[in-house]
C-alpha cells in the first residue's frame, strides 16, 4: 500500500494554520445583516402577547420575527437520515418556549450593537408554566411538555408525549430474571452520566444569501449538509431545489453540528427580507440554546457463575432528552447496541429504555453517542462483578469478551433506531489491545494500588470500548472523480470535514485505488450543488462508509482509463496496465502518459470527459474496539485526582493515515477525560445554566494532560476501504469507566455518578472512613 | 475616533468605536485568522501579538492598541508556514480553528524562553485551549519545532 497506511499531512493544515478565511463567519457577505435571537428566560413558558413594534421603528432594523410570521411546520433538527427516528417536535419559532434560551424572536439589523438594542425592545409577557427540571419525575408528569397535537414521529419510536417519552425502546435475548436467579453472584448498581458540552472551539455560524437565481444560499459550519438542506425545505415549505447549502472548514463538531440550529433562524430572515444575513452564535448561546450529551441513568445487573462466567446482563436506562428529543432513540439505543455485546458469551441480555422531555436545554449527538455512558455503567459493574469473584478485572474481561470470528445477538436486534444486522466479527484484535495495554499501564506491577506518600495513592483501572463504523443499511455515501486535462483528478464528496482530516483520508484512499500520488487529487467536500450526496459526519461513518463509496468511484476511473488508454494504444481493453503516470501495452509495444492520455482527451481526438461515480451503504458496522488504560493517583486529603497515564490500544482496522487516526483517539480521549473528571452542565432549580460560559465549564487544558499513550493494534477489516474501520468516536468512549476503576482501586471508593470530582472523591472517602 | 498602529508591519490609521474591542477591529480590517471562542477570555484562540507579546484580542480594547504594533498569522506568513509544517507533519491539527492563536503564542515563546522544558512549554501555552487534538500532538510537533530533548 502507497498511499494509504501512511501519515501524510493533513491536506488543508497547513491553509489552516496560516489563517486563510476559510470558516463560515470568515466567508459571510461583508453586507450581511447582523442575526441576533431572543431566547427565553424561562424553563417553561407560553407567550401571552409579543410586540415587536418598538423594535422594528429602531433605525437600522430589517426584521424581527416571532412564530407569527412563520409557517407552522412541525420539524426535527436531529439530521439524521429520512424518515428520522427522532420526533418531529419543534417549531422554528413557537408560542412555547421549553428551556431557558429556546427562541423566541429573531432580528435582523445593520449592526450588531443595533441588532442587540432591538432585542430589548421587544416586549413580551409570558404566562409561567410548571416546569419539569428533574428527569427522574418526568415520566407521566402532570406538566406535560408536548402536548401539541403536530408533535409526531414518523414511525414507531415508542414516543408517547402525553407521559414526556419522547423514545422508548426494550429488547431482550432469553429470560434474564430466571438467568440471574441461577447466577451464583449477582451484582446491582445505579450509574449516572452528566450532561457534558461538545465546546468545539468555532462557534456556530450560518449565512445565507440569495443567489443570482433567487436560490436561497446557506454557508453553515454543519457536519451535515444534505440534512440541513432537507430540514430548512422542510421548514419553510420551499422546494429542495431552491436550497443550497454550502459547508467551508468547520472548527469542530463532535456531534454538536449534527444537528440544525440557526440555520433555519438565519434562512426565515433571508427569505424576509431578501438580504444577506448571519448569525454567529455566543459561546453562552453554544451552551444554552445548542444541544448537549444524554444525561442518563443506569440500572445495572450482572450474574455470573463462581469461575468467572458472565451468564446475564440487565440494563435498565432513562435517558433525559431535554425540551426536544432530537437522538432520543438512537443515542440510548447507542447505550446499549455498543456496550452489550462485548460480553456475548451470556446466556441472557435484557435492554430497557426509556427516553423522557425536560426543561433543559435539549440533549443530540456528541462523540460516543450512549456507548460512552453504557460503557461507563457497564464497565464500572464488570469491575464490581470481579472483586466479588475475586478475579482481576483484566482476567474477567479477558474470559468473557467478544473475539475474532464470533457474534452476539444484540447485533442483529439493535441498531441504531431499528433493527441492526448480523454480524460474524472479521476484524477483532481485542485480546491484543488488553496485553498490550496492560503493558503499556505496567498493570502487573501497579494492579490493584501503590501508596506513594502518607496521603497519596496511586491505582490503576481498565475499560473497554466498541463502537460501530456508519449506520448499515441506512446512511449512503457517494463519489466523483473528475479526470483533469494534466492528468490531476478532483474528487468531489458530499462527506463532511470537521476538522477530523477526513478530505485527506479520502484523497489517499482514491489515490490508492488509482495508482497515483495523494497529491494528485484535488477535493471538494460538501456543497449541496456540486457535491454527490452523503450523509454527512456522524455515527463514525466517514472513512468506512464514505470511504468505500470513493474507492468504488476511483475503481471505476481507473477502468475509464485504461479503456482510453487501450483505445489511443490500438489494443483490446485489458491489455494495458497504469502504473499511475503511465499506460503500457502489457506487450510492451507502446506506452503514453496520463498527462497526454488527458491532454488528447479534452483537445485533440475522441474527446470527451472522463469522470467516474459510485455510490456505499454498509451492509454491516463493524465495531473498532478499544482497551483504555489509567493510572491516577489519589490525594486523600483533598480527594483530588491526577490523571498520570492514559495508555489506549485500538483496533480501527487498517488505519487509513496513522497520524490523523492517533490525533482522532488522542483527542477523543480528551474528551473523554473531560467527561470522566472535570465537565457538566449545570442547572439552577429555575432551569438556568450555571456555567454557560468556559470560565466555569472546564474543558481540559494542557496542564490537565500528562502523559497519553495510543498504539494500534495490526488488523484489518475486509469489507473496510483497505482494511479500514472507523476510529472518530472510539477513543472517547473508556476513560470515565477506566478512571473510576482506577480511582477506586487506588481509595476504595467508586463514584458511580460523573464526573468524578474531588468533593465526591473526599466525601466517599469520609462516609467510609465513618 | 482613530487610532494608530503598526498593523502587521504597516503604519495604519484605523477607524474604531470606543467600546470596541480589539479582535472585531481586526477582521474588520481583513484579519480574518483572528477568530473568537468564546467571549470569557478562556480559550486563547483570539490571540495575537501587541509589541510582540501574546494578548487576547477579544478583550482588549482596541483603543488600548494606539500607538502599538500589532501582529496577526497574515503578518507572520513565513515563520507560521514553518511551524505549520511541523504540525502538519505530526498530524497534530484537525480543524484548525485554534491554531492562528496557537501559532502566534508559540512564535512569541520561541522569542521568549530559549531552551524551554516540556512542562515550561506546557505553562506557556496553558491558555490556548484546543478541543481535538487532546495536546499531546501538539506537544510532539512543538518539541520537534523548538529541538527540545524528550
Ligand atoms: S476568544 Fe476566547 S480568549 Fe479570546
Ligand atoms: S484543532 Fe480544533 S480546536 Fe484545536
């Protein structure tokens, strides 16, 4: 392999780094009006009277609208491919407003400092309702969130708004009561996961502008183009063919540009008003009025017999979807289609869910969507489950994990929104990522605790992690490459880069299968117009999904080639080879270069243009896997934590760039770090955001990370794109169980809620001490 | 009113509002590698260099900058090029939104401390938030750049 497998340089790093305007509030129109939204300051409220008159007579304002001036069109923002399986239940603009910092106007002015005074004119009495701020009251509350009738799914999701369910899903393979009751010991626990923030460095941004042919242009920092452009059609009544939507570099997303925010604010004032306009979101409005990771609660069951067999698994979850239930469905189901069948040698599983409206800010798509927070249950229990055996956690995992050429049920029974498929695991390297990880931790020499002062220990703990590679059967992907008269190619996709380098893992991958260099290949990625369609970045899909459908297209143009080259060499197609710059007679009677094979193509004889396409949908997922590893050690004193390793060995199949696949887990794991000691949205008892700002929502800085450790395992995937699978979400997906382990094999004491914070560190520590 | 500065390497009267801070200037007057984060002062992504130290542009007051030279990435093309390579080379960037501020702090430590330590670099840049990377990349490619020892 030439191209792929190789750590080529991420082809628009350098553009980046050198500042070339190249993101969406970079490429506005310099004339565009200045968006800004009046958000709710209440949790629950319905709008008594809204007058915008005063604000509308303010020099410099262009419009102001409220959901009177916009059709009543019920939507999803989840962008998620059609029929969506999140419900269809919100306005663009409502005479509800279900969280602090939902819609409640937009306005459109010259100027910023205009556009915010015109927000302080609009006048507007609420009448107050009886807000639902605690998910656990939720089901079957007498305030109901929803009760509109438009509210709707598409098809059966288990939605039943009039108890706030906005999904509810169950699923069960033999009878795990009976199953657990043979069980010689039995674990139970309760886990909870947070509500964590994506905080990608780029804010949201949108503009939009009519074109020439009045066609409403959308520039937006999606990861979902296509989506986008079916949701604001859907929106405002205007026929696709209208729309375009244009997606430049996005400076991050994480699941949290999924989903359709302002661009269907900033379309409503374009479409008014006819004028350019943009919206560029606060990072306070990131916090409230974007969408956040499924909080969700755990009921967890394992059995096993005395030697170490894991024979049922019962997991119970309620998952809080905030005021709207955008991946209500999947992202639970993610809970349990991922970690599950990890542990396949069980004689019964049972999944139960149940996704309930809140008055907080909604919950989307975030990197690890549910597996992380099923991992962190799940993986925290195993941990349980073997110091009651008295078996290490390596060994029990090692007995009961899921290996090369086996399968699960689950596989076939949950995927994400439906049905999954059956799988046999072609590509498993679990066992390799335990040794080695193990080795990389030093765990038989620091298993299970060291002290290292006389207030000070140090612990090591273990996860283990599987995620999927695009949604089989659902998400399609396609390519098109375009011959160039030098002989160079453009490749244009509909997948979405968000910063992940995924243009250059796709440009190699094209590269590889035409037998030329990656620099060859020129790529334009996500322009609603110009590019085939895709489904956009999510579920870990690109390199896999996206992939297969360039390396057919590229397989074509080779084809294409060597037909011409056959022609222009006067021999019977077959008999030429291309070695990536030149067409050879396999007789050796004669030869040309591509660069003149293109040149006589588009000037001379024969002429015509070449260009290839293809098309991908997985007919399966097949999981990367994942061992992560920490060391922590523990200040008894004060309950504070430092992380001081984190080793993590993946299986992602090939990898594609190996650079750009360690950058991906490095950060995932980040993340996950973030998620495992430092980050979560908090609320007042009215409903506010309490550190809606990065001031008080940490993030990890650079002070925070020690030392990282990420290696791959060798293995290869053969329905990949060269043995490729996916690595996006992976890497986020262990560090909040393995560092609960760890910290409770350093103190003793397991936090059982995230994020696992010093106080709750110190208290455990004082309860036990007590 | 106005204000001078050495923008970049050219003498400039530029036009500002009194309230208005120093990073919305800029992209006015075509700088667009500044970018915002945030609006807290925590991320470090406005960065830029005020007499060749590292300030955050989104809460500075532009009128704060008279008299001053200012440099953005547009005025450091040919050093950012250089440490841009050894990113690009590390796989140490992904979507890049962090690293105009990121490269101008680097450019301003490399001035600053000669020889530094991994953990004197780490304190350096601790304000420069980035969320994709996850650091330890940007270490490799930074200690490549500087020839610091491991
Ligand atoms: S924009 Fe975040 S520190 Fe300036
Ligand atoms: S590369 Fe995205 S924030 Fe640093």
């Amino acid at each position: 392999m030439k191209e792929v497998n190789q750590p080529k340089p991420k082809l628009e790093g350098k553009g980046l780094m050198l500042g070339r305007p190249v993101y969406a509030d970079d490429l506005a129109p310099q004339n565009a009006l200045i968006v800004k939204v009046l958000r709710s300051p209440y949790a629950f409220a319905r709008i008594k009277t809204i007058r915008t008159e005063k604000a509308l007579q303010l020099p410099g304002v262009a419009c102001v609208l409220t959901y009177k001036d916009l059709p009543r069109n019920i939507i999803t923002r989840a962008g998620q491919g059609y029929p969506e399986p999140s419900p269809y239940d919100k306005f663009v603009l409502d005479e509800v407003v279900r969280y602090c910092g939902d819609e409640v106007a937009v306005v459109a002015a010259v100027s910023e400092a205009i556009a915010e005074a015109a927000l302080e004119f609009i006048e507007v009495e609420y009448e107050l309702l009886e807000a639902v701020l605690d998910f656990e009251q939720a089901e079957g509350n007498r305030s109901v969130l929803h009760p509109e009738p438009e509210a709707h799914s598409k098809f059966d999701i288990g939605m039943d708004a009039s108890r706030n369910i906005a999904a509810s899903y169950r699923m069960n393979v033999g009878d795990v009561d009976a199953v657990l009751e043979q069980c010689e010991v039995v674990v139970r626990d309760r886990y909870y996961t947070q509500a964590q923030a994506h905080v990608m460095l780029e804010p949201h941004a949108i503009s939009c502008y009519l074109d020439m042919h009045g066609r409403l242009t959308v520039v937006s920092s999606t990861q979902t183009p296509f989506h986008a452009r079916r949701v604001i059609g859907m929106a405002f009544d205007i026929p696709r063919k209208d729309i375009r939507v244009i997606k430049p570099r996005v400076g991050g997303g994480f699941g949290g540009k999924q989903m359709t925010h302002g661009e269907p604010l900033v379309a409503a004032v374009t479409l008014k008003t006819g004028r350019p306009a943009k919206l560029v979101y606060t990072r306070r409005e990131v916090f409230e009025s974007t969408f956040s990771r499924h909080p969700m609660r755990f009921d967890i069951a394992l059995g096993a017999t005395r030697d170490g067999r894991i024979k049922a698994i019962d997991m119970n979850v309620l998952s809080d979807t905030g005021a709207y239930g955008e991946h209500a469905l999947t992202v639970v189901m993610g809970a349990g289609s991922k970690p599950l069948p990890l542990y396949n040698k069980v004689d019964a599983v049972r999944f139960n869910s149940v996704v309930v409206y809140t008055n907080h800010t909604p919950a989307g798509a975030y990197r690890g969507y549910g597996a992380i927070q099923g991992l962190f249950a799940l993986e925290s229990a195993i941990d349980q489950l073997a110091e009651k055996l008295g078996i290490s956690p390596a060994e029990l995992r090692r007995q009961n994990m899921i290996a090369e050429g086996e399968t699960s049920p689950i596989f076939k029974i949950m995927g994400e929104g439906g049905e999954g498929v059956a799988m046999t695991m072609d590509s498993c390297k679990l066992d390799y990522c335990v040794r080695r990880g193990m080795e990389l931790i030093g765990w038989d020499r620091k298993f299970p605790r060291q002290t290292v002062g006389p207030n000070k220990v140090r612990g090591v703990g273990m996860a283990l992690a599987m995620q999927g590679s695009g949604i089989a059967n659902i998400d399609m992907a396609s390519a098109v490459l375009k011959l160039n008269d030098d002989g160079f190619f453009n490749l244009m996709v509909g997948a979405t880069d968000i910063g992940t380098g995924s243009d250059t893992i796709l440009a190699q991958i094209a590269a590889e299968a035409l037998n030329v260099s990656t620099d060859q290949i020129i790529v334009y990625s996500s322009d609603t117009d110009l590019t085939p369609f895709d489904k956009g970045a999510y579920a870990s899909s690109t390199t896999y999904v996206s992939g297969n459908a360039v390396k057919k297209a590229a397989e074509n143009m080779k084809r294409l080639i060597e037909i011409e080259g056959a022609l222009k060499l006067r021999v019977a197609e077959g008999e030429v080879e291309f070695d990536g710059t030149t067409l050879r007679r396999k007789d050796g009677k004669g030869s040309i270069s591509l660069k003149d094979l293109a040149t006589g193509l588009y000037y001379h004889a024969n002429q015509k243009q070449l260009v290839a396409s293809d098309s991908y949908v997985g007919q399966k997922s097949p999981p990367p896997y994942m061992a992560g590893f920490a060391e922590v050690e523990v200040d008894l004193e004060t309950g504070k934590i430092d992380l001081l390793h984190y080793a993590a060995v993946v299986d992602c199949g090939t990898t594609i760039n190996p650079n750009l696949a360690r950058i991906q887990v490095e950060g995932g794991l980040v993340q996950g770090i973030g998620m495992a000691l430092y980050e979560e949205v908090r609320y007042t008892e009215q409903g506010r955001q309490l550190n809606n700002n990065m001031l008080f929502y940490n993030i990890p800085n650079r002070l925070d990370i020690h030392h990282v450790t990420v290696e791959f395992a060798e293995s290869y995937e053969p329905s990949g794109p060269y043995g490729a699978k996916s690595v996006g979400e992976i890497g986020i997906d262990t560090p909040p169980a393995a560092i609960a382990n760890a910290v409770y094999n350093a103190t003793g004491v397991r936090i059982k809620d995230l994020p696992i914070t010093p106080e709750k560190v110190l208290m455990a520590l004082k309860q036990r001490r007590q | 009113m106005k204000i001078n500065v050495q923008l970049n390497g050219l003498a400039l009267a530029l036009e500002i509002a009194p309230h208005e801070f120093l990073l919305d200037v800029l992209r006015r007057y075509g700088c667009l590698s500044v970018k915002r984060g945030c609006d807290t002062s925590s991320c470090g992504v406005c960065t830029v260099l005020m007499d060749g130290v590292p300030v955050l542009s989104c809460s500075l007051f532009a009128a704060k900058a008279d008299g001053h030279s200012i440099t953005t990435v547009e005025g450091l093309q040919r050093e950012v090029a250089e440490l841009a390579d050894f990113m690009t080379a590390e796989g140490a960037d992904q979507c890049g939104y962090c690293n105009p501020g990121f490269a101008l702090t680097v450019l301003a430590m490399k001035r600053e401390l000669a020889a530094p330590t991994e953990e004197q670099i780490r304190h350096y840049l601790a304000g420069n938030l980035c969320r994709c990377t996850g650091y330890v990349g940007q270490m490799r490619a930074i200690a490549k750049y500087l020839g610091v020892k491991e």
